[in-house]
C-alpha cells in the first residue's frame, strides 16, 4: 500500500471511529436521560428511532422501504470488506523469477524471506534478522529488521547486507532491482562488574 493510500485509510478510519463514538456517546445520553443539545432529535429513554408518522409516511411509494435496507445492506458489505482489507496479509506470497526461457518461475515468498534472513544474520555483527517482502511478485521490496551486536559499526552491517546479502538474493531471484527498507537496533545486555 502506497504512502498515500496508507494515509487516506488512516484518515477516514479517524473520521468513521469519531463519528460512531460521537453519535454512540449522544444516543446512550439521551437514553439515560443525561442532558443533550437542543437540536438532537432524541431526548429520552423512550424517544423512538422511528416514530409512527415517520414510518407510515412512505407507505405508498414501493421503492422506498426496499432502497433503505438495499442502502444499508450496501453499507455493511463495505464495513465489512474494508474491516477484511485492513486484516490482509502486505506481505508478499510469490516472487516472479527470471527462468531466462521467457516464461518464469513462481518463488514462494517465505522461502526468499528466510534464505534472506539467513545470509543477513551469518554476517558479522548481526545478532538477528527478520525479513518481508512487499510490492508486487513482479518488483518485490524487502523491510529488513537488523538486531546488531554491541561491537557491531551499523555503517559497516549495513554495506554488507547491500552487498552480499541483498545482491545474492536479487541475482538468484533474477530481479533488476530488489529495494530495501532497513531497520537497525542493537543487543541489550546487562552490563557485568569487572574487578
């Protein structure tokens, strides 16, 4: 998911959560009898959602009813797939490779990730390494968590996994480019008492 896109969900997912706590808070206080503006169209515990005039007022019409529960319908099949959007997966399933026959190869995901992983956390000063990939099969990029040893230089770990690790994996992958987003941390560890 793009930046934007990413920013564009966050946005309207503060909107949609504002208006349900907002609109939830003032319907419960109406409903206990707290005080409500002037304006709110529910004053009391045994104020109605839909009052009788309101529902027999588009009794003639035959659309209408059918339009309203069409209109709702539609608004929880939405909630509900934006609510299995943000529950998927971002990482990536299979990388296209290059077989060199014009036709390509399907590569898990998960085996580049941990043949990634591997190599990134065998180099020197390395505690631990995580990987994911994300992007399209067709262009993967790789987030990459690096955990360094206290003697570690993160200047130097981070030129060798640019140089070995990611290079091995975007030639045996047959990528033109494989871009990588880096996170480095380091070990934590008591210090001990020398005498």
């Amino acid at each position: 998911m793009s930046p934007l896109l990413r920013t564009v969900n966050r946005v309207l997912l503060g909107l949609a959560g504002l208006l349900l706590i907002c609109g939830g808070g003032a319907v419960l206080a109406a409903g206990l009898g707290l005080s409500v503006p002037s304006w709110w169209p529910w004053h009391g515990g045994d104020d109605v959602l839909l009052g009788a005039a309101d529902r027999v007022r588009r009794r003639d019409e035959d659309w209408w009813w059918p339009a309203v529960i069409a209109a709702l319908a539609a608004a929880v099949v939405l909630a509900l797939w934006w609510l299995l959007a943000q529950a998927r997966r971002a990482r990536l399933a299979e990388v296209l490779v290059d077989s060199g026959d014009g036709e390509g190869a399907l590569l898990r995901g998960r085996a580049l990730e941990t043949a990634l992983a591997d190599e990134a956390a065998a180099l020197g000063g390395v505690a631990r390494a995580r990987v994911a990939l994300t992007g399209r099969r067709d262009a993967p990029r790789a987030a990459v968590w690096l955990l360094l040893e206290p003697h570690a230089t993160p200047h130097e770990a981070l030129g060798r996994l640019t140089d070995e690790a990611l290079a091995h994996a975007r030639d045996s992958a047959g990528l033109a480019a494989l871009p990588a987003e880096v996170r480095l941390g380091a070990v934590g560890h008591r210090p001990e008492r020398v005498s």
